[in-house]
C-alpha cells in the first residue's frame, strides 16, 4: 500500500472511531464500541452495497467456567420466511491505527458465529432470560430452523484482515442442512464502501471457479452499444452463482422473487424435479448483462465476467437453487440458456436494460409499468417519496411518507423485511397504507389534472403509455414541488373517489369516468388556480372544495348519460370528443366557483416555492447545522469542555473538539470538518441533555428574520409547541433561544408581559425558514 492510501486509510479509520465515541456518549445506556460499530457497518451494507436487508444490532454471547467465549454473535438479518439468515460477528479495537488480525482470529471468529447458530436451532433459548436480547431470535431459530437454505456468517472488522475466509461449507444436523458461506469486512473493505458508495462489481471467474470456460457462441454484430454473446450454462453452476450473490444477482431485475407462489415458478420446480433433461425446451432461459467479458484466444468460450447482472430470468435462477437446497435435486442434468449483452454505452444503460426485459421475458406477465421501473424518472420519484415528510397535522403525534412503489411488491417487501410486529406497525405509521400509490395511479393523477380524461378512461395501461410518452418528450425532471404538486393531485383523486360513493349510496354507477371527468373540467374551469400547494400542506381538501366536486360529478355524469350516442357511455367517455363536449360546459347545476374563493390562488401573487435539488439541501442542512454550532459563543465552548473534565464526564477528545469548535467561532470565515460538525453537534445535544444551565448562559448572535414580520400573529402555549417540535428538527434557532422556547412550551415559563415579544420574533424568524402552524 503506498503512503498516499495508508494516510487515506488511517484517516478514514481515525473518523470511525470519533463516530463511534460521540455514538456512545449519545446513547442514553452508553453503548458499547463493539454495538456501535456493528450498528453503523450494518447500515453501511444495507444503505450502501445492498448486502444485507433488515440487519439488526443484537449482541449474544456465552462463555464456560473457565472465561472461554464458546459461541458469540453481535447482529442478525433473518428473512421473513426464514429461508436465508445473516450473521454478524463484531472484533472492534480501540487502537491508535489499525492493525492485522491474525489466521487463528479469523478461525475463532467464525467458529463462534457457528456454535451459536448450531446451539440456537437445538433450542438454546431455552437456556436464556426473556429479557436477553437474542431470546426472540433464538426462539425463533429453534422454531422454524428447518426451513433455513443458507446462513451467511459475516466478520466484521475495523482491523486489516489479509486472510481469506473460509470456504463454503454444510452445517448438518438431524433437522437443518444448511449452505454456509463467509464474508470479511475489514476496515479496507469498509472505506472502499464509503468511498465508492457500491460494492464491488459480481466477478465470476468461469475457468478457476468451475473448472473449465463457459461455451459461447459470439453474434457477429458490431456496434457501439453492445456485444451480444448466446451460451449454455449448467443448472449447478447457476445455482453455486446465486448461492454466493443472491439478490445482488438481480439487483437491476424489475421484480423480486415471487416464491413459488407463482404459477410458472411452480411449473419450474416441477419440471426440475420430473422432467429435468427437458428443462432447456420448456424454460426460456436467462437475458444478463456484464461490464465486460474475457473470452479464451478461441473467442468460442467465456473465461470470466465483470459486472454481471441477470436482468431477466430471475424466477429461474431462483427456482434452480431453491430446488436444489429445499428438494435435495440434482440440476447438473439442467441447462439454461443465456443470452448475454455487454453494455458497452454507459450514458444509456438503463434503457437498455429496460428494454431487453421488454422484449425477452415471456414467462411472468410484465406490464409496461414493470418495464419502465427502472427509468430515471421514477427512480427519482422513488427517491422523493421516501425523503419527502407531509406536514405535520393537527392530531398527528407525527409526519409520514406517501409511498411510491417503483416497482411490484415494493411495499410488501419492505414491510416484511419488519422483523418484529413493532417494527412493522413502526413502518405502517410512517407509511401508511391509504398512502401508497404505483405508476399508474401517478399517470391518472397527473393526466387528468392536465385535462387528457379520455386516456384515463381507456384503462391504467393505455393512459401510462400516453403518460410516458409525454414526460419522454417534455425531458422531465422531477424535483420537490412536482412531488407535492401529484400528492395534491392523488387528494383530489381519491377525495372524488370518497364523494361518488359506492352502491347503493353513490351517485350513479359511472365513477371510473365521472372522478376524471369532472377533476378534468375543474383543472380547466379554475385554469390552474387552484392552490394545490395549500391541499398538499392541510393534506385534505376544504370542505368548500367537497361539495362543489359533488354537485360537480352529479352534474358531469348527467351530462355524459344525456349526450353519449346510444347507452354506450364508456365508450364515448374514451374518445377525445367526450372531453371536448363537457369542457365547452361553461358551468353545471350546483357549481358555483366563487365558494372557491380560499381554495385559490392570485395568478399575480403565486406563492414562492423553491424547487429544491439533492445539493441545495445538503448544503442548507450544513449551514443550518454551523449556524447551530456559531450560535454558542467560543467562552460557552470553553466551559464545555471544562465541565467534560469533572467526573470525566466527556473523553479527553470529547473536550479537544468542544475547544476546537469555540476556536472556529472566533473565526467567522472559518468552516468546519465534518468531525467538527459531528462532534460539536453531539456535545450540544449531550448538554442540552445533562446541563442546559450551561448553554442558557451564553451570549449568542441573535438571527435577523428576512421579511416583514407578522405583527398580527397570536401566540399561543399551542403555538410554541409546534415550533419548538420544528426547530428540533431543523435546529434553526440559536441554542440558547430554543432552550427559552422549550420552558414555554413544557410549562416551566409562562407566557407573559415579558416572554410574549421574544416568543413572536422567534416564530416570525421560524416562519420565514420554513415552519407552518396548525391554528
């Protein structure tokens, strides 16, 4: 290793430890380094690489007499059906600068994790404390072991490691025969991680691992896109693949695994276990792409892949190995076809990969919406949907995500990856159910707004196709206010929806047109004035806005049944010419827009709303954290540090960064490190916590609100509430200002002749960051 990566290495081990000393104090039990190291490499896996789903922290560990540890683990990820399990083994040293463990290390490491595997599914619970925090998990093990196919044991590890793990291997007992594979995550492993957000690319080496190259047959085209090659592999040797990569196999396949559940999953196990020399006639086969290919100086077989991905084929890849492990069958007499793409175009992976899922996959139906899951678009969709919070309502104990499910099952499998029915009902609170929606029902929401009913009307399929078609040609870019702008949009919707009614208390029998119809001839009456801003932020509609959509859809209905050609109300209701008829409808009976006086917006006076990118809101998050940091003054720093000395309240580096930090204030135009920011951040919180007498003392820069005040605004105890619960969310207030409003709002101060001025500047100050009250 050269200097420049042992400097790199060390520095990134140096930060580890301070975020594992700062997650400590921060604890409220205290934690131990081994826990809070294990908690933030198995976020690392999940967050980072995709490795492990569901990983918790859950330390066991036991000993003889004689103070041997003879089985230990420090974390768990067991599946939902408790078919494959992860586990975590933690050696985590306080040392200066890392060092190498050693072969012996690494063996008892791994024959730890085994003893407790072996003694868990032998009913070792039944040696344990309920209150212990394995015992579930124990329990749980010695219930349904017989159901485990493969554990992967995991070695985790803040220390080099230049030993490779064990090979693959068999724990067999009267009731578990389960694949055990093993992994090491050093502290090499973890800094290629952070740095390159990715784990290293799916290597198969053909010839070493198999013995012998993979036959190919080269397709003579030349292009800049792609190399296409067309190969046989054996059913075994796509089983050991998968046994060693699992779901990372399929990471850029648009659904997961469906079990065998699934009709034609059924009928692949069926013919593997019956019919297995004519699996290549009735399967068809595999579609995979690869980084890049090594061919033997033949260019008739594949040596070894880079990057390889199975795009299309994942129900039989699965299916393969799940009859292999769970029936005991021999599928080296089964052969998969495999048509493999190297991409070579990066700039258009993604649509090439969508589009030989398109066009190769014939066995599990796959709609367009499937097709297209993995467009830019929706990934982006996807990614606002879990980062964007609805407001806070009136009732709420707190804010929730609307769940966008980019592909199939996406809900389901993330609530199952819940281990415990607390986490579950934890997930359902967050992202309720009534606020999951899919591709199609965004196409609806979206097109009927921009007044196109009629291909609503044809069906969820036909209307996406128009949808895409539009967005393709409008190059769109999601950002924040189109995200909310569609929530508003899904109100509206499915507020419609609850207005028809269903029989015998709805309003006629035609709603999958009227809802479109109607909403479609408001967005146009109202000539996108209506403030779907302000319905995103009460997430409901007025009670203004109810009734006139319904006297709206009894009007619209109405008018379809008396003016449609013939009976054929659909039909019409799907053609161009339906839309053209009710939007000439000046106004129906009941209709009266002026009750839409609140629920609109002045063309003249649009309210601001900044479309905020992933960068603006990092570097917003950064300065409103600094300005947290600046808002105690260097001398409050100090005796922060000083008060860390007393009954060695803080560590010696605790009380180095608190002095590091005051430095910085001094210094308006300094910035600080990211181990600065994080430190400082835990001190104050830490303080807030233990001494808060400490931070009330400080003279602080008061922040200057931007904007005229709201010299009108009521301050209630209510009021304060809300705002207090914001700033510790966003710690926009100086520190010393927070604490003031946190002794009104918990009862400790009133608000009098005295508190009430401060109160209101602090709010105004708040309301022009961001902050919305419920009156």
């Amino acid at each position: 290793m050269n200097p420049q990566d042992t400097n790199s290495l060390n520095q990134f081990y140096t930060d580890l430890r301070q975020q594992i000393l700062a997650a400590i104090e921060a604890a409220d039990d205290g934690g131990t380094q081994d826990g809070e190291f294990t908690g933030i490499v198995l976020e690392q896996l999940a967050v980072l690489s995709g490795e492990t789903e569901n990983a918790r922290v859950c330390a066991d560990i036991k000993g003889d007499k004689l103070g041997r540890t003879l089985h230990k683990i420090d974390g768990y990820a067991l599946s939902e059906n408790a078919e494959h399990l992860d586990l975590f083994i933690s050696i985590y040293r306080d040392y200066d600068q890392p060092e190498r463990l050693t072969q012996p290390e690494v063996t008892t490491a791994f024959n730890q994790v085994k003893r407790f595997l072996n003694n868990a599914v032998k009913g070792y619970w039944h040696e344990m404390d309920e209150s212990e925090p394995a015992y579930d998990f124990a329990r749980e093990l010695h219930k349904n072991g017989q159901n485990l196919v493969r554990a992967r044991l995991f070695l985790l590890t803040n220390q080099q490691c230049n030993t490779a793990p064990p090979e693959n291997e068999s724990l067999r007992t009267t009731t578990l025969d389960v694949l055990l594979t093993h992994t090491i995550v050093d502290i090499r492993a973890l800094e290629r991680l952070n740095l390159r957000g990715e784990p290293d690319p799916i290597t198969i080496d053909f010839a070493a691992r198999f013995g012998k190259p993979l036959p190919c047959l080269s397709v003579p085209v030349e292009n800049e896109t792609y190399q296409s090659y067309l190969a046989i592999i054996p059913g075994d040797f796509l089983s050991d693949i998968y046994e060693e990569y699992g779901s990372r196999l399929l990471e850029l396949n648009v659904r997961s695994f469906l079990q065998f559940t699934v009709g034609v999953n059924r009928g692949i196990r069926t013919t593997i276990l019956n019919e297995p020399a004519m699996f290549l006639a009735y399967n068809n086969g595999i579609a995979a792409t690869a980084e890049s290919v090594e061919l033997t100086d033949s260019g008739q077989h594949i040596k070894a892949l880079v990057g390889l991905q199975i795009v299309n084929g994942g129900q039989t890849t699965a299916s393969i190995f799940y009859a292999r492990r769970k029936d005991k069958a021999d599928v080296s007499q089964i052969f998969v076809q495999m048509k493999l793409s190297v991409v070579k175009s990066h700039e258009h992976f993604g649509e090439i990969v969508n589009n030989i899922s398109r066009f190769a996959n014939s066995q599990n139906k796959v709609s367009d919406s499937d097709l297209s899951a993995n467009s830019p678009f929706h990934i982006e969709v996807e990614k606002l949907s879990r980062s964007i919070w609805t407001p806070q309502q009136p009732g709420q104990s707190g804010q929730t995500h609307w769940f966008f499910e980019r592909a199939r099952a996406q809900y389901k499998n993330a609530l199952a990856r819940e281990f415990t029915p607390a986490r579950k009902k934890a997930f359902e609170v967050l992202n309720p159910k009534k606020q999951l929606f899919v591709k199609e029902e965004l196409a609806k929401f979206v097109n009927v707004w921009n007044r196109l009913p009629w291909h609503v009307v044809r069906g969820n399929q036909k209307n996406y196709v128009e949808f895409m078609k539009a967005l393709k040609a409008k190059e769109m870019q999601p950002g924040n206010v189109f995200f909310e702008d569609s929530i508003a949009k899904a109100i509206l919707f499915r507020s419609a929806e609850n207005l028809y009614g269903r029989r015998p208390n709805a309003i006629g029998d035609l709603r999958y047109l009227t809802v479109p119809y109607a909403l479609a001839w408001l967005s146009k009456a109202t000539n996108d004035t209506l403030d779907l801003y302000k319905i995103w932020k009460r997430q409901c509609i007025s009670d203004g806005l109810s009734r006139l959509l319904y006297n709206l859809m009894v009007g619209v209905e109405r008018f379809i049944k008396t003016n449609a050609p013939g009976s054929l109300y659909g039909e019409w209701a799907k053609r161009e010419d339906c839309w053209k008829a009710v939007a000439g409808q000046q106004s129906f009976p009941g209709v009266d827009l002026s009750l839409l006086i609140n629920d609109r917006t002045d063309p003249a006076k649009q309210p601001l709303r900044k479309t905020l990118t992933d960068e603006d809101t990092a570097q917003e998050l950064l300065r409103e954290q600094d300005n947290w940091l600046r808002s105690v003054s260097a001398a409050t720093w100090q005796t922060v540090s000083e008060w860390g000395k007393t009954d060695d309240r803080l560590t010696y580096h605790q009380r180095t960064m608190a002095l590091a930090v005051g430095d910085k204030v001094k210094k308006p135009n300094s910035q600080f490190t990211d181990s600065e920011r994080q430190a400082g951040q835990f001190l104050l919180e830490l303080i807030m916590k233990k001494a808060p007498d400490i931070l009330r003392q400080t003279d602080e820069p008061e922040p200057v609100a931007a904007g005229e005040p709201d010299t009108e605004l009521i301050v209630s105890v209510e009021l304060v509430q809300q705002a207090v619960a914001f700033d510790k969310r966003r710690r926009i207030l100086a520190v010393k200002s927070h604490l003031q409003l946190k002794d009104i709002a918990e009862g400790r101060k009133t608000l009098n002749t005295y508190t009430l001025p401060f109160a209101k500047e602090k709010i105004n100050f708040l309301l022009t960051r961001g902050f919305e009250f419920k009156q």
